[in-house]
C-alpha cells in the first residue's frame, strides 16, 4: 500500500484515475491534472490532501511548474484520449496526448527526477491489436492497428527505455476492458458496459457494434486498482510492461442478457456495422502479474451485480 507519499494523477478527474486517487486520499498527498475533456472533478472525494489543477498534459510550461514545486514519489500517468475511433479520426492531435505528454514527463523526470518510486504509464490491451492467439501474455505479438494503440505501445516502450538507460523508475500496465463507477456514459467511445448502464437507466435504445458474439475480458474498477497499486510497489515490477485483466472472457451478447436480468429491464437493442479497429476477441493471460501478488476479487457476475447496485440503489 502507498502510505504518507506525494502522488501525482494524470487524468485524475476520470474513470481509472478519481477511482485511485479515492483510494490513496487518505493517507497521502494527492495532486490531480485534468483538463476535463472526459473528466470530472466531481468524481474526487473533498479531501484537504487534494490538489486538483485544471490544465493539460501537452503544456510544458505547466508541467515543467508543477515538477518544480513538487517532489512526487508516485505518478500515475493516465491521461489519454482514450478512445481507438477518436485517434482514427484525430492522428495527430491524439498523438500529442497521447505520446508527446509521455515523453515529455519522462524528460522532464530525466532532468531532475527527485525522490521518484515509480512512474506507471497506463497502456492498453489495444497494443495486442488483431493477431488470434488467446490469450494474450506479454510476450503475444504486438500488432498495434490504430494511432492509439501505436501511442500507447511507444509510451510503454519510451518509458522502459528511460529506466534502461536513465535509471528512471519505470512500469507499465496493459489494461484490458476495465468498468466500475464514474465511467463517462455520455461520451460515444466509452466503454460498452458504462453505456449498456445508462440505457438501461434512461430506457433508451442500445446499439451494439457488430453481431454482439466479439468478446472482451471485462475487468472491475477495484481489480484495477488492486493491479495499480501492487505494480507502483513492487520491486520485481521495475522495467516491467504487466496485463490487466481477470483472464476470463465474456461476449457482449451474455453481457446484455445478464445486465437485463439482473435489473429486471428490458432493452430495444440495434445492431450496427462494426466499427473501424474493433478487435473481435480479446483475452488476458494475467499470470505475471499474478507473480507480484495480484488476485482479481471479480468476476463479470459479482461486478456487475457491484456496479448495478450502485447503479440502481
Ligand atoms: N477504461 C479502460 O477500459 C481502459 C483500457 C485500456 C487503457 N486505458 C487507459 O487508461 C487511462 C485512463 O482511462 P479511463 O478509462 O479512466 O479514461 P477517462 O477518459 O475517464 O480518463 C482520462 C482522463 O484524462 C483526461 N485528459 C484527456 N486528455 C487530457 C489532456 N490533454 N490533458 C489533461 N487531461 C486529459 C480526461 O479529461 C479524463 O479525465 C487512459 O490512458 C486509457 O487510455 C483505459
């Protein structure tokens, strides 16, 4: 556990990053940067040990201030558009989020790296891209097919490099399908369940992307931060890239079907066209992750009963 430390928060205000920064509030110092493009400040606790800055990660003025006047010993960096169709859409602007603000923190730490523990850059799964083999251990192929994927596996990469040649404390994660709480429903790249959620909410017409048979290894907010916490901790984990899943798989089609019973709802479903650099099958091996201690609490069913109960409290 992270206790009495100087943790900074990129993308603080969003789904994975307030999530972690609730949990660490109350035994550590926590600063937060968001520009709120999907974030929402809303989703931190009130707490004196918060700092929350409203400001972008690509501006080096900023970043360069905030380094100068903190010394942290852990950094999340989750700041992302993290949205595969965004970056088919936006290449280079996605890109500057994306990689440049990696690199420039990385930079930044090689200049003057203080008392860092670790800097976690937050990758994706997206990296594995469509290459069959299930399911997916570090070592699986990686055949990036979008700018998102592309800038999270430079990231990844970039940072690994800075703690081989630089000596800069540096891990990664791989997150798979990650849901729970304080997702943002409103936005059309969020994450499926997030969105199943709020139209069963609202009552309103899901679209499913493709026949609804793809399936994913959905994994729940509190595994993540159970992930999170134990690889910004371990020393095994330094220079090391780690998946973040459960290692079970689920289709859309039985998610839809469990969410709608369990709530006792029934929902107008369309099927649409898949989209542009959806993958059809995803899958994580989560054995080395489980060599530094990790062990997932949730499976699909106990999250999502979670997650709907604080849903439809
Ligand atoms: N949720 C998942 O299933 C999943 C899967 C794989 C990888 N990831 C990665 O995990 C990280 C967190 O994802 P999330 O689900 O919490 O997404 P999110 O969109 O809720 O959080 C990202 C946060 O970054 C902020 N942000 C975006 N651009 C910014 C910028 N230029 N400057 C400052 N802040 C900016 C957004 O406002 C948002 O609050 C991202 O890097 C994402 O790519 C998430």
């Amino acid at each position: 556990m992270i206790k009495k430390n100087n943790v900074l928060i990129t993308g603080g205000a969003g789904f994975i990053g307030s999530s972690l920064a609730n949990v660490l509030l109350p035994q550590n110092k926590v600063t937060v940067i968001d520009n709120l493009s999907m974030g929402d400040f809303n989703n931190l606790q009130e707490s004196a040990n918060l700092t929350k800055i409203l400001g972008d990660v690509t501006d080096k003025k900023l970043l360069t201030k905030v380094f100068e006047e903190n010394d942290f010993d852990y950094i999340f960096h989750l700041a992302a558009i993290a949205s595969v169709a965004d970056s088919v859409a936006r290449p280079y602007e996605t890109h500057q989020v994306n990689f440049d603000s990696t690199m420039m923190i990385l930079e930044i730490l090689r200049q003057n790296k203080k008392s860092l523990k670790r800097f976690v850059f937050s990758s994706s799964a997206a990296v594995y891209g469509d290459e069959p083999t299930l399911p997916k251990t570090e070592e699986s192929t990686i055949r990036p097919l979008t700018p998102y994927a592309i800038d999270k596996f430079a990231s990844e990469k970039m940072a690994m490099i800075y703690y081989n040649l630089y000596d800069i404390p540096a891990s990664a994660t791989r997150f798979f399908n990650v849901y729970g709480p304080n997702q943002n429903p409103n936005s059309p790249y969020s994450g499926f369940i997030s969105i199943l959620v709020n139209r069963l909410r609202e009552n309103t017409e899901l679209t499913i992307f493709g026949d609804g048979e793809q399936s994913r290894d959905f994994v729940y907010i509190e595994d993540v931060i159970q992930a999170l916490l134990l690889i910004a901790t371990s020393n095994q984990s330094l220079g090391e890239v780690y998946n973040v899943g459960t290692g079970i798989k689920n289709t859309i089609n039985d998610l839809t079907k469990f969410a709608q019973k369990f709530t006792d709802k029934e929902l107008s479903i369309k099927y649409d066209a898949a989209r542009q650099g959806d993958i059809k099958d995803s899958l994580s091996d989560v054995s080395k992750l489980e060599s530094i201690g990790y062990k997932p609490n949730y499976d699909l069913a106990n999250g999502m009963k979670k997650y709907l109960n604080y849903e439809f409290k």
